[in-house]
C-alpha cells in the first residue's frame, strides 16, 4: 500500500498538468528516501506516516537530542510554489527583498527575480528602461534583455537609489505613511524643484534630484552647487518633464556650479511678449563665468523673438551639452561669446529662425557631430573674433549658407559635410579666416565657397561637387589658399577669381565641370600652380578682362574644348606648364590679349598647339616645347 500511494503522487507530480504547469516549481521530489523508509519499517508503518506526519522523537539516556528533520519536513518545505513566494515577495521594499536574498540559495534567486525589481523599479523612478548611472554625470537607459547584468532594474536601482524626487502631491503620502515606505530613509520627496534645490543641499544628501513627470511653471532655477537633475518618466522621458518660464531664464548655471548635470527634460522659455527687449537676456539655459555643468538629452525651445535659446558666456563658461534638440526657437539656437567655450556633441540643431549656432568675441567651442539643419537663416554664424574646433557636423538645407565667417573670426571646420544650401555652402567676408579641411561641400544653390572683401582662409583638402554654380567663388579683393582639394562636376567654373582677388590655388583636382576648370575675369589675380585640370566642357582655364594671374607647373589636359584661353585684354604668365589632348588648340589668345608663354608642353591639341587671333599679341612665347604644331593667325 505505501508503495502504490508513493506511486499514485509520483504520477501527479509528473503527470501533464505539471507539464503544462506555467511555472517551473522549484521542490525536491523526497520519494526515494520515503519509498525506503517504509520498506525498512515493514507492515509496522502506518499509511498516515507514510504521507508526512512528524514522527515522535527518541529518548536515550532521559535526555533529548535535535535530530536532523524527517524527510516528511524537507518535503513540505521544498513544496511552496516559486510563485507563491514571488507573490510574497512582490509585497517587500527593496531593503527587505536584499535580506530576503540572505536566507538561502532558493530565496537569493527568487529574490533578484527581474520581474520584482521592475515593477519595484517603475513605481519609484517610472522609468521603462532602466537608467543606468555608472559615474557622475553619466546617464544612459538600456534595453533590459541586451545588457550585460543579468538583473538590470535591481543594479539601476542601486545606483539611483539616494536622491530627492520632485513629484507633485505625493510628498504629503510619502510621509504621512511612514510603515508603508520604512527603510526609505535615502529618498527625499518634495512637491517643487526649488524646495528640493534647498532640500539636497540641507541635507548633504549627493544633489541627485529626480523630477517627476509633469509641467513646471515659473521656478528660479539658479544653480550654483554641483547637484544632478534628471528627469524621471515612462517611455520618451524628455516629452514628459517640462520646465518652463515665462519672465526669466529656466535655467541659470552660475559660479560654483562646476560639474553640475540637467538632462532627460524639456525646458522652454515661453514669454507672454514675444519681442519685449527686455527679453534679450533670458534664455532657456544660461552659463555663465567659471561654471562647466552637464546638460544631456534635453529639448530645449524658445518662443522668443530676440536673444538666444542657449547663451553660454564669459571667462570660463566650459559647459558639455550633448545629445539635446534646440529646434523651432524663434532666435538664435546656440550662442557662444565673450571667451566662452565648452563642448558640445550629438546635437540637433534645426528650423530656428536665426542662426543655428553663433560664436563670438574670442569664444572657442568644441562641437562636433552636430545635426545643423532647415534653419530659416545660417546653420553656423561666426563673426567678431569668434574661433571654434568644428568636426564632423552634418549641415545642410538652411537657408542662407551653411556656415559663415564674418569680421576676423578664425574657425576650424574639419570633415565636416555642408550641403544643399539654398545659398551657398560656406560664405567667408569682411576679412573672416578660417580653417576648412577635408570637408564635403555639395549641391549648393549657390558656389560652394564664397570669399570676398579682403578675407583670408585656408580651403584644403575638401570635395567640393555638384553645385548648382560654381565650386569655388573669390571676388571682391578675396584671398585665401586653396590647396589639395577635389573640385568636380559643378555647373559653373571650378574655381573663379575675379575683381582684384589674389589667391594661391596649388595641389587641386579640378576635373568633369559643366563649365570651365578655372576662371579668372575683372583683373583677378593669383598664383594658380602644381593644379590638374580636366576634362571640363569648356576651357580648362580662362583669363579674361584685365586680369593677370600666374598658372605654373598645372596639368591641363583632355577638356572638351580649349586648355588655356586668354581674351579681352587677358595677361598673365603661363610657364613650365604640360597642356595637351584638348579638342580645340592647347592655347588660344585673342582680342588684346598678351600673356607671357614659356617653357611649357603642349601638344596633343586637334586644332593646334598656340593659336592667336583677333588682334592677340604673341610675342612673349618662349622655349616651349609643341609636339603637333603651332599656328598663329
């Protein structure tokens, strides 16, 4: 009979409704050992014992002795469900689930089960994913079933856990239910950021301050300690926490605010008049001298008419923004002056009605991989002195150029790519500088470089293709060099220098043009040298009208038309030149013009080598080399 009911339990424990069972339970089936003992006792043993009671204790010597449990005990230890106990479970606060864990190997793995500690997780910090907090002033969410620790809410939780939260109307709960939330000594509750900002700092707690989701209205915000604030709501964090002013600057970061951090949020300055000037020195965010705070994944917005969404100035302003959208301001999205500096990455910039970024008066940012974009003016505006290091930023589609440099600022602008400009790609005037280095400039409206009124930059080793002009643009007494770029497939010329520009073209590609390579017209200037030019429809260079460059040691072969064309009182020097394998002659000179010719190879031309006609003077030719033939007219 114990057998047979051994049996019988075996056959229900294992049977198909514990196979379909959603749970795994986690018991210890004891019936081996109860199969055995009834076989050892014999008939003595009575069906009753067999299913579990306590069996009495022996007595020796009139003394008792605690014996090991019966396997009886074991088993109904082992038979509580997982689920029960996660039940159980699912009524303790964190401190108590991390004692739970102590007990035993069973309760250590219930305990960290994933699904506690999210929804433990979620009803403190409301975030779906979990936050991760490795080091101060880093903050990143991952998605929980792809990081690497095996229990992602319980390790984001340790790492939140002492702060204040700025949740409304739940301060009053929290305190009034001290059993309900004992051992939550380490979190602080207020109903407004300004008493929290008061709050960390009485209570020395860390400054780490949560603000919950919701929309707050018209707080001083002045930061002059190193505190965190964060954002804390489910799904887009950033969508559901908003700060807002509508009299003063949302943010103002002041001295004694070093390492600071804002981030998950949106902030907007929303004034009731729009254009009032006294609004010109309110922003959403304001940095000013000897601070260097965080602001990380944060929409900012600026309904006002005047002044900047984010101003960062003076001596020693060196914030970090990264990953934050300032778009759709109705100013200036970015500005940068007064020495200021910082650094400013993964940002997106677009559709504000002035300047995506302004730098000025000596500041000297650091952006990079900036999404600068379908701004109503200039995607990047830097002028009085305003420096700056520019890498790797996608700027394209704003309505004036993509970048502009204007009155002795001197930027740096590293591969970078400026594009489909409804003007130009890059506008240097007013004796602006500049660095332009491995850049992609392309399908502008206009020329893809623009230099004029006395300006002065490097352009060295960008693409610049497919304008809708020309590549290249100096005029207006511009100058600049012009080195080691790729310049091809533009409508207009390659390169054009006119009214009295002088530049240095050296070390460029200047090939496939719809028009001509190089174009020098209005007593333009310049040293054009060690160049290639090629395969242009027209001719591949030009000079015409009064001016007067020199074109040495250039390849210009395989245009469509004329390699080097001189007319309408077009002068200069063409020496030690190779021109050949054009369709028309390698050299034409007409219409009073009388350049100086010497020492270059020309041949290869189907209509002759030097060919002058219409009154062009062809005296200066010397000791060239012509492997077809020369002709004059």
């Amino acid at each position: 009979a114990p057998a047979a009911a051994a049996a019988e339990m075996a056959i229900e424990e294992s049977g198909p409704g514990a196979q379909n069972s959603p749970y795994q339970l986690r018991r210890k089936t004891l019936l081996p050992k109860r199969t055995a003992a009834a076989s050892a006792t014999g008939a003595s043993t009575s069906s009753t014992e067999a299913f579990g009671h306590r069996a009495k204790r022996a007595r020796v010597s009139g003394k008792s002795h605690d014996l090991p449990a019966a396997p009886a005990e074991q088993y109904l230890q082992q038979k509580l469900p997982d689920e029960v106990v996660l039940k159980i479970f699912s009524y303790l606060l964190e401190q108590d689930l991390c004692q739970a864990a102590c007990v035993c190997k069973r309760f250590s793995q219930l305990a960290n089960d994933p699904i506690l500690w999210k929804r433990l997780y979620m009803e403190v910090f409301e975030y779906t994913r979990p936050m991760m907090h490795p080091e101060p002033g880093r903050f990143y969410q991952v998605s929980p079933e792809e990081h690497e620790h095996p229990n992602p809410w319980k390790e984001s939780f340790q790492q939140l856990y002492k702060g204040a939260h700025v949740k409304p109307g739940f301060a009053e709960h929290f305190y009034s239910n001290p059993g309900r939330y004992k051992g939550r000594e380490n979190m602080l509750y207020y109903d407004t950021i300004e008493d929290a900002l008061g709050g960390v700092q009485e209570a020395h707690f860390d400054g780490l301050i949560f603000v919950h989701s919701g929309i707050y209205t018209d707080e001083w915000i002045y930061i002059e300690s190193p505190i965190t604030m964060i954002g804390a709501a489910p799904g887009k964090v950033a969508d559901k926490v908003v700060i807002e002013n509508t009299r003063d600057s949302t943010f103002v970061f002041m001295e004694g605010s070093e390492d600071a951090y804002v981030g998950y949020m949106t902030i907007r300055f929303n004034p009731d008049d729009k254009s009032a000037q006294h609004h010109n020195a309110h922003h959403c965010l304001e940095i000013t001298v000897n601070c260097s705070p965080n602001i990380d994944h944060c929409i900012i917005r600026s309904t006002c008419t005047v002044g900047s969404a984010v101003c960062v100035s003076g001596q020693g302003a060196c914030p970090t923004i990264k990953h934050c959208n300032i778009s759709d301001c109705e100013n200036v999205g970015l500005y940068i002056t007064d020495h200021a500096q910082g650094i400013y990455e993964d940002n997106e910039i677009s559709n504000n009605a002035l300047a995506g970024i302004w730098v000025k008066n000596h500041g000297n940012p650091i952006i990079r991989r900036n999404h600068i974009h379908h701004g109503r003016d200039v995607g990047v505006f830097t002028f009085d002195h305003g420096m700056g290091y520019f890498e790797n930023c996608n700027i394209h589609r704003n309505r004036i150029a993509g970048f502009e440099v204007k009155a002795y600022a001197n930027p740096t602008v590293v591969r970078c790519e400026i594009h489909h400009g409804q003007t130009g790609g890059i506008y240097v005037h007013e004796k602006g500088r500049g660095q332009f280095i491995e850049n992609k400039i392309y399908a502008n409206n206009f020329a893809g470089v623009w230099i004029t009124s006395n300006s002065d930059p490097t352009i060295r080793g960008n693409a610049i293709f497919n304008g809708n002009q020309g590549g290249v643009y100096i005029f207006g007494d511009g100058r600049g060099l012009i080195e080691s770029n790729d310049i091809y497939g533009n409508a207009l010329a390659g390169i054009q220098i006119r009214t009295n520009s002088c530049p240095i073209v050296r070390h460029n590609k200047i090939h496939d043009g719809q028009h001509g390579g190089i174009y020098v017209h209005e007593k333009g200037q310049g040293v054009i040298e060690e160049n290639e030019v090629y395969s242009n429809t027209l001719a591949g260079v030009w000079v015409t009208t009064g001016s007067t460059p020199v074109l040495r040691k250039n390849r210009i072969h395989s245009g469509k038309q004329v390699g080097v064309y001189f007319y309408d009182n077009g002068h200069g020097v063409l020496e030690d030149n190779d021109i050949y394998n054009h369709m028309y002659s390698g050299v034409q000179i007409r219409t009073g013009s009388n350049p100086k010719i010497r020492r270059n190879k020309i041949w290869g031309g189907q209509n002759g080598g030097i060919l002058v006609y219409n009154s062009g003077a062809f005296l200066n030719i010397c000791s060239c080399l012509f492997f077809l033939f020369w002709r004059s007219l």
